[in-house]
C-alpha cells in the first residue's frame, strides 16, 4: 500500500514539474525588458566611435602643427642670429669705413698710390678735397648698404614672428578641440556605462521574476500534494510533544503567530531539535520537510544537509503562504493551527 502511495507521489511530481517546464518557457525573455535601452547603448556606442575617429583627425593635426612650430621657432632663432651677426658686422664695417676715410684723408694710408697723393704737399690740397669728397660718398654708399640688409632683415624678423604667433594659435586652438572632444567621448562613456549597468539590470531582474514565477507556478501545483505528506514528526519528538504542557498553552492567538517560540516548539516536535535528523522515512532536518517541498520551494539539495538558518527560513516561508496545517500532527498537538 505504502508502495503503491510512493509511486502514484512520483507521478504526480512529475507530471507538476513538466507543467512547471512548460510555464517557465512562456514567460517574457530578459531581453523584451531591454530592447529600449540597448538602441540607446548602441547609439552611443556609434557615437563614440565616430568621435574617436575625429580625435584620430585632430592628435594628427596637431603632430603637424607642432611640429610646423617647431620649424618656425627655428627658423626664427636662426634668423635672430644671422641679424645678430649682421649688425656686428655692420658696426665692423662702418668702423673700418671710418677708419680708413679718416686715415687716407690725414696721410696715414697704407702706401698707396692714392695715400700717397693725399701726403703730397700742400699745394696739392685740392686734390686732397676731391679724395675726401669720394671717400665720404663711398663710406655713405655703404653705410646705406649695410643699413638696407639691417631693415630687411628686421622685415625677414617681424614676418616670421608673425608665422610663429600664427603657428601657435593653430596648435592652441587644435589643443582646445581635443580636449573639448575628448570631454564629450568621456561623457558619452560614462552615459553608456550606465546604460549598460540598466540593462543589466534589467535582465537580473527579469530572470529573478521569471524564476520566482516557475518556483510559485511550482510550490502552487505542489500544495496539494504537500497538503497530504509534509511534516512527518519523530516518535520521540512527538511524544515529548504531547507529554508536555505545550498543546495547552497560550500563543496569543488562533492560529498563532509565526513566534520564535511556536517555531521552537514545531523543531522539538518534529525532529527533537535536531537539524541533521534523517531517518530514512523520506523527511529530513529539524522542521521534517519532504524532498518535494524543499526542492519545490527552490532550496537545493537535502533539508537535513542545509544549515540551520535556511532551514528557519524555509520553514518561516512555507509558514507564511500555507500556515501550520502543513505540520498537521505536530501543529494540532500544540494548538499552533
């Protein structure tokens, strides 16, 4: 008879959880809660590759900038030298301009035949006039010459420190744009960040709903069957059960409430306190739970095996949605139910 119980049980725990199967597959997959979000996060991440691409196009402009500021720089300090040494040059020149005028015009020449016409005698003092009138011409050419490269190269000066102050705004204004860009990708970042942080979510909380669906589906096509089998008390817990004073006492209500003291009393009824009980009559653990309505409530492996803080709680749980009928023996004999 006990055989023939056990197997039509079977049956009809299987035939619950195929039905179980068959609710959890029609339930809305995580990604129908997501769909909006991840157009969004796509759209993003398009977005952000297209600015990647512009920051490629601006840290290339930039090199080049750079580096064509770096050429006028250059450029400048050579033409700073060069003028530097051509004013040099320019006061040598004048110097020795001087210097030789001043020297033909007294006699103090070099030997030559012009110096030594200018130290003739005095009776030659026009002609002295006349040297000293082309030697001032001369040295006046000259001079103007050399002032002439002076200007230019004062010209060449200013022309190029205004390639160099157009040089550097370029590379300012392609420094300012890339960190403009770069601000914008960091902030489409962050968006997509939690954009994907929503959709995940999401998707967590979907698969959570959609396993605390198939576990109610489970545990409500299983009531009945857990109506007729759960809560198989001890011989030794039942009987100090019903030896002591517990049946007749006063939980403060009818049925009582969920008390520490009621769940006390349910643990030393079925299982004499006693979280590992499994004595090989098909319930395990301190509250005797069958294997179907532990598993049913979405708890793993053997009632007896878990610590005895899951095993309140499944009892608590199970408490909660079914009350204490499903410990009917050891609920009536304390007046819990």
């Amino acid at each position: 008879m006990r055989q023939a119980r056990s197997i039509a049980l079977l049956g009809s725990c299987i035939l619950v959880l195929i039905g179980v199967v068959a609710i959890a597959d029609t339930l809305p997959t995580p990604a129908a809660f997501a769909t909006t979000l991840q157009d969004q996060a796509q759209a993003i991440s398009a977005e952000i590759t297209a600015q990647s691409v512009k920051v490629h196009v601006l840290a290339t402009e930039q090199v080049a900038a750079k580096a064509h500021l770096a050429e006028v720089e250059l450029e400048v300090a050579l033409n700073r030298k060069e003028q530097a040494s051509s004013a040099a040059q320019v006061a040598s020149d004048r110097a020795i301009l001087r210097k030789d005028a001043i020297n033909a015009f007294v006699g103090a020449g070099s030997g030559s035949d012009l110096s030594s016409i200018l130290n003739s005698a005095g009776s030659d003092l026009p002609l002295r006039q006349e040297y000293l009138s082309v030697a001032t011409g001369d040295l006046s050419t000259a001079v103007s010459a050399l002032q002439g490269a002076e200007e230019r190269e004062m010209a060449d000066q200013v022309q190029l420190r205004a390639s160099l102050h157009s040089a550097q705004l370029a590379v300012d204004a392609l420094e300012a744009d890339s960190s403009k860009l770069a601000a914008e990708v960091a902030n489409e970042q962050a968006t997509l960040n939690s954009v994907n942080s929503q959709i995940a979510a999401l998707v967590a909380q979907a698969q959570a709903q959609a396993q605390a669906k198939a576990q109610a589906a489970a545990r409500a096509a299983l009531a009945p069957v857990i109506q007729t089998v759960q809560g198989l008390p001890s011989p030794s817990g039942f009987a100090a059960a019903a030896g002591g004073a517990a049946g007749t006492s006063s939980w403060g209500g009818n049925p009582a409430p969920p008390s520490p003291a009621a769940f006390a009393a349910l643990r030393q009824c079925e299982s004499g306190d006693n979280y590992t009980d499994n004595t090989g009559n098909g319930y395990y653990g301190a509250y005797q739970f069958s294997l179907s309505t532990w598993q049913g409530m979405g708890y793993p492996g053997l009632p007896s095996n878990a610590p005895p803080a899951m095993q309140d709680q499944a009892a608590r749980q199970l408490q909660a949605e079914d009350g204490w009928g499903q410990w009917p023996a050891c609920s009536s004999e304390l007046g819990l139910d």
